[in-house]
C-alpha cells in the first residue's frame, strides 16, 4: 500500500508542477503581449513632428491669452517647420507671429 500512495503522490506532485509550469508560461506570455500593445500604442500614438507639436503648444497658449509664450513657442516651431517642409504651418505661424 505504501508503494501505491508513493506513486500517487508522485503523480499529485507532478501534477502540481506542470500546472505551475503552465500557469508561469501563461504569465510570461500575457506580460509579452500586454507589453507588446503598450509599446505599439505609445510610439503610434506620438506621431507630431516636433514642429506640428511645438506649433499645437502655442495655439493652446493663444486660446488662453498667453500670447507672449505663444509667440516665443511659433518662433521656435518655425525652423522645425520649415526643415519638416511643412509649409501650410509655417504660413499658419507666420501669420500668427504678426498679429
């Protein structure tokens, strides 16, 4: 009898372990694939030139009357879009950088 519950245990035991196994290869996987999303969400999610981006900056400080940063940041927006060949932008700022 003692040699039956030894194989039992030994099959329980084993058991144990493949499930463990498992579940730690589960894991892994599910870190894999929530990292892999997180990675491709956060560098398809900026796609701003820093340019467009800098140029987005100043409009938000417009809206609030903070008009003496706003200029300061189409200033520094403009060579970044005339380097990026954005003229539609550079057209945009100039007129801004007048008013």
């Amino acid at each position: 009898m003692s040699n039956r519950k030894c194989a039992n245990n030994s099959s329980i035991v084993a058991t144990k372990v493949f499930r463990t196994y498992k579940q730690q290869v589960i894991n892994i996987f599910l870190l894999v694939i929530i990292t892999l999303t997180f990675l491709t969400t956060y560098c398809m999610g900026n796609n701003q030139t820093q340019g467009e981006e800098l140029y987005q900056q100043a409009l938000k400080l417009e809206e609030q009357n903070n008009f003496s940063q706003a200029v300061s940041l189409y200033e520094q927006a403009f060579p970044f879009l005339l380097e990026e060949n954005n003229l539609e932008l550079v057209n945009t700022s100039v007129k801004h950088y007048k008013d």
